[in-house]
C-alpha cells in the first residue's frame, strides 16, 4: 500500500510527493522529464532534502521556528488583552485547545507511520504544518484586534 489515511508509506515516495506537488505541471509542449528538473520550491526549506537525516533536521529546526513565532504572537496578544481579563482568559482556553487539536490531528494523521523509521518526521512535518495556520491567524488577530 503506497499511501494510507494521509500518510506515505515510504520516505522516498513522501518526498517524491512532496517535489512533485511543489512544483508545476510542465507545459504540454515540453518534454515530460522538464517536469523534474524544475528548481526547488522556495515554500518548504524542507522539500529538498540530500538524506533522511538532512530531512530530520530540517523538519525539527523549521518545527522549532513555528513554535518560536506562535509563542511571541501569544506573549503580544496576551499584552493586547491584559486590560480584559475576560477576553484573555478566552484566548487562554483557545489556544489550549486550538494545542490539543492540533496534537490529536497529526496523531490521527501520523498514525499509520507510528513505529515506523520515518515517524518523527511525519509527526513534525504535521504540527508545523498546524504552526503555520495558528501563526497566521493569530498574526491576524495581533493586526486586527
């Protein structure tokens, strides 16, 4: 089975995926191998990797920067709300439980690779995939009070 429940079975095939979706189609004139030769996206440091360790350790540093950006967009938010106890304590409780969705999704998500080689990295690329949208939003929030 090449691909279960949003999980590739493989690190070759999940990394093949992912260059092939980060890049365009080629032009129907175009020979079909320019498709594959196209640059690295500039989306996901990650994409590109030389070796499982390199992908590894760039999946935790780039999951170590998400978690940096919402923990500063926290600390000014909760500077923005320190004057309304009450609107405070409810994006408290929201980003508590924005925290534990976010942990019981990619548990759902990852859960075929569970025990598998690759696993760590499946489970990191899920949460700061989950970073990336609470950042956002709550960047959103921060600018727009």
């Amino acid at each position: 089975m090449a691909h279960a429940r949003g999980v590739f079975a493989t690190p070759a095939l999940a990394m093949a995926v992912a260059a092939c979706a980060s890049t365009s189609p080629a032009p129907a004139s175009a020979p079909k191998s320019a498709a594959v030769e196209q640059a690295p996206s500039a989306s996901d440091p990650c994409d590109y990797p030389e070796s499982e360790e390199a992908l590894l350790t760039c999946q935790r540093t780039e999951y170590e920067r998400a978690e940096s950006s919402i923990a500063s967009l926290v600390g000014a938010l909760r500077e923005l709300y320190a004057g309304e106890p009450e609107l405070l304590s409810t994006f408290e409780t929201a980003q508590a439980k924005w925290r534990e969705f976010r942990d019981a999704e990619c548990a759902h998500r990852t859960y075929d690779s569970r025990g598998g080689t690759a696993f760590e990295s499946y489970w990191l690329q899920c949460l700061r995939t989950f970073d990336r949208e609470r950042a956002a939003r709550l960047e959103y929030l921060k600018e727009s009070p």
